[in-house]
C-alpha cells in the first residue's frame, strides 16, 4: 500500500507535533516554515553573550506527575532536560513594605493568606480548596475527543465527574471579580495582577497553582528555542524533512480538495492531506481566500478576541540577583506611559535560575507590557519614528528598575526590545498574539473544528483551533489531529518514546 503524504504548514510546535506522530503512524510528512527556527512562538535568540526567552515561563507535564508528560517523552522534549520548580508562582509587592506571595505550596499559600487577611479567612479557604480540587485533576490524553463513543464518553464522566462542579464554578468567575470578595484592600489590589488579563477565569489559575503544586509545571532549563529544537530533532530522526524560509502563500485546491500548497517563492508541492498548523486568519482569508467559511468561523474572527500582542524588554546584566524571587510585580509612584498605554505597576522576571541564558554572574531581567497592534502597526510605516519608540521604552525600564534596584543601569551590558512587529515578522501570529484566542469565562473549554466546510482533505491545527493556546495545547492539537486521520484511514494509532 502507497505510503500517504502530508503536507504541514508551520513548525510551531503544533505542526512538529503532528509531524512527529504523522510519522510514528507511517505517514510521509514534509513541513513549511516561514522562519529559519523551529518552535513558532515558542522561541528564543542570541544578543549577543545573553540569550533572550521569547515564550515559556512554565510547561505543563514537566514531571510524570501529569500526563502531558507522556506526550513529551514521545517527542523526545524531556529526556535529560532539568526542570526548576519555583517556591514562589509570583511575588507582588505593595506600599508600605506589603508583600503577597502566591507560593506554589497550597499549605504555605494559605497560611500566608490568612497572615495578609485574617478576616477574610472564607474567601481564603475556598480560594485554597479550589486549587486542591484541581490537584485531583489530570487532563485525559489517551484519545482525541472527537473520537470518543458511548462507552468511553461514560468512562471520562465518571473520571471527570467529582471535578465537573469544580469546574462549572470556577471557569464562570473572572479573576477581578473574585478579588473584589477580599476585604483586605491590599489582597483586593495584589491578587488580580497574577493574571492580568481581561476576563480571565479563575479556572485558569486554579489550574496553574494546582500544577505548580505538584510540580508538573516546571521551566525547563535552555528556554523555549532548545526545548523546540529538541523536537525539530525527534521529528527528523523519524524522518520526516522541514523546509525553512518557505512561507505558504496558497493552499492548492481542485474539485474542493486541498491537493498541495504553492510557496512564496512560486513553487508548488503536492500532498495527500495538507494540515495548517499556521495561524487560523492567514489560513482561512488569505491562503485559501476566504472561500471555505460558514458563519460560525466568521464569527469567531469578528467577535472573540486573542490575546493581546506584547512588547518585551530584555536586559542582560552584569550582576547575580541572588536571593530574589524570579518573579516581582511592584507598584509605581506615577503611572508608566508604554506606547500610548498607561501602566500603574511593572512585573520584572529575573531568569538567575536559568545559568545558560547568561555567562556566570550574569543575568537576563525580562519586562512584558501587554500593547496595542494597531499603535505598532502604524508607528512601523516610519522606521525613525519606531526605532525611538523603542529606544524610549528601553531608557524607561532601565530608569524604572534602577529605582527598584539601585545601580542596575550602570550594569546593563545589553538591551532587546521586542514589539508586536517583532513577533509578526518572526511568526506570522494574527495581530501579533501572543498565544492565539484568548482563554475568558465565555471561551473557556470551548470547541473549535478542525476542518472547514466544503474542504476535504485539509485540516487545521493549533491554538487557533485551541482556544486558550499554550505549548501544551499545541502539542495535544497535533497529537490529536494524526490520531483523527489514523481513524479515517482505518488504522491504529501508534506512538513511541526514543
């Protein structure tokens, strides 16, 4: 029997997921990159003596405590790879010298809650049993959902079932909302600022602490680009073949089948399945112009809302910050104009815990200010007027951190600043989103298809079909993808770890 091919657009981790698996089920796969890296948004880069991180901060399935774990050893991503857990998911800092540490111990948590606000020691104790809740949780990975029947959708309820009022709770309740029910002023301030994004469901936090609690959520040490590169390579030693600097800029379709894709440059290759592990808008209104759309994709486009782009400053600097916290938020005296943006607090991310980003006693300081596109978009039609942006933002957090830590700016060895364009020259990502469709109380657990009407042959894979996006997700999406065309093609479903 001829052995299928499968053409995948984007070596994000999504389209290296379902080349990875397209592989262990005996699918000839070739990817299409439109940069010179593997990873997507998961990346990093070289300044000089000093790595800059571009995405993880934290992998769920760090540990075989998770199950995502299982699907990381079969991309080859965490052999021999040491992962650090942090005591401290966050610390936020006050006036007055008030301190609120969101610890990743759910005990240590809580007594330290109770010390900030003894009063409101409910609201406490709920926040806390909703994260040992979430302890007792792990995300099913066996099987693609869209595969599951009568029996095994019996089986999943009865695992999911004690976590099903959890979840009905919780998803519903954005962070800022739940803050309010904290009398402590301090606590009712501090505690929105852990994830400060519009809508966002405490779920989501829950979640998160609930894997930091059990460390399976650890940052894995080489950053984002070494952990990519690691499954660049499980995805060639299967042999599959990735073809860099080869922007998509059509899907080829005959008689409603998606047969191939033509490339930037005009040429054109040709598949038995293509897979878009590209991002959603470009795929649907560009690649294949808008003709395959029904209005439940049109309105996901016009109404739900991705997470927003951001600039990042990165500093390397000739000092150790040891005994920090990796992560502080502090108060500003007077608000911080970015871009046309008004923030009242900076969160800086020391990476002191990852030696490789850095030469010794050394360290790579992170500053991520959530931005507007369309400002960028604009200020970009004038190179002079963007580099002085840039360069103004730059003196700004400079100035900022050397008040928080006096005689940083004389130790400053180098300065990176990133912008929305940044990301969208590197990636492509729609409106140079930082992850894909925002996770909200509305969009939380939702479902995306996978195909388009009227197109056979293709599918889409990613965060773009994943609301909520994350590395983990995108993994899962390719994973699940192969899985759904192994069942089309009437043959098991295998997988390996090398």
């Amino acid at each position: 029997m001829e052995q299928k091919s499968i053409i995948i657009i984007g070596a994000g981790i999504a389209g290296l997921s379902a080349g990875c698996y397209g592989q262990m089920n005996g699918y000839r796969t070739s990817i299409f990159e439109m940069h010179y890296n593997p990873g997507g948004l998961c990346t990093s880069w070289k300044h000089g003596d000093y790595t800059v991180d571009g995405c993880l901060h934290w992998l769920v399935g760090s540990s075989p405590e998770n199950n995502f774990y299982r699907i990381w050893e079969e991309l080859g991503a965490v052999q021999g790879r040491r992962m650090v857990d942090h005591e401290e998911f966050m610390r936020i800092e006050g006036a007055g010298g008030r301190v609120f540490i969101i610890y990743t111990d759910i005990d240590r948590l809580e007594q330290h809650m109770k010390e900030l606000a003894p009063a409101d020691k409910e609201v406490i104790e709920e926040f806390v049993e909703g994260i040992r809740a979430c302890t007792r949780f792990d995300p099913p990975i066996e099987k693609a959902p869209e595969l599951y029947g009568p029996i095994d959708g019996l089986g999943l309820l009865s695992r999911m079932f004690p976590f099903l009022r959890v979840m009905r709770k919780w998803k519903k309740i954005p962070i800022q909302d739940f803050a309010q029910r904290f009398s402590e002023p301090f606590l009712r301030q501090a505690f929105p600022l852990s994830f400060d994004l519009p809508d966002f469901p405490m779920m989501g936090m829950l979640m998160t602490l609930a894997w930091m609690h059990r460390k399976s959520a650890g940052y894995p040490i080489g950053g984002s680009l070494e952990f990519s590169r690691a499954i660049e390579q499980r995805y060639l030693d299967l042999g599959g073949q990735i073809h860099y600097r080869s922007p998509v800029s059509k899907i080829l379709v005959e008689n409603n089948q998606a047969v191939g894709v033509r490339l930037a440059d005009g040429t054109e290759h040709r598949g038995d399945i293509i897979i878009s592990a590209a991002n959603g808008h470009a795929t649907i209104f560009d690649m294949l112009e808008g003709k395959y759309l029904n209005d439940e994709i049109r309105g996901h486009y016009d109404e739900l809302s991705p997470f927003p782009p951001l600039v990042q400053v990165a500093l390397g600097v000739a000092r150790s910050f040891e005994g920090l916290p990796h992560s502080i938020i502090y108060p500003l005296e007077k608000p911080l104009t970015i871009a046309g943006q008004e923030h009242k607090s900076v969160g800086v991310e020391i990476h002191s815990f990852d030696p490789t980003l850095a030469p010794p006693g050394k360290t790579v300081l992170k500053v991520l200010f959530l931005s507007n596109y369309d400002y960028w978009k604009r200020l970009r039609e004038d190179s002079e007027r963007y580099k002085a942006e840039k360069d103004g933002i730059a003196d700004k957090v400079i100035t900022l951190l050397d008040g928080r830590f006096p005689g940083l700016a004389n130790q400053v060895e180098m300065c990176d600043v990133a912008t929305p364009m940044t990301w969208e020259r590197y990636t492509g990502n729609w409106r140079a989103s930082f992850e894909g469709w925002l996770i909200t109380t509305k969009t939380f657990g939702m479902r995306m298809s996978r195909t388009l009407p009227g197109l056979k042959n293709f599918y889409m894979a990613g965060q773009w079909v994943e609301p909520g996006g994350g590395v983990p997700t995108a993994a899962m999406s390719g994973r699940n993808l192969i899985q759904i065309i192994c069942k089309q093609d009437k043959k098991p479903f295998a997988t390996s770890i090398p």
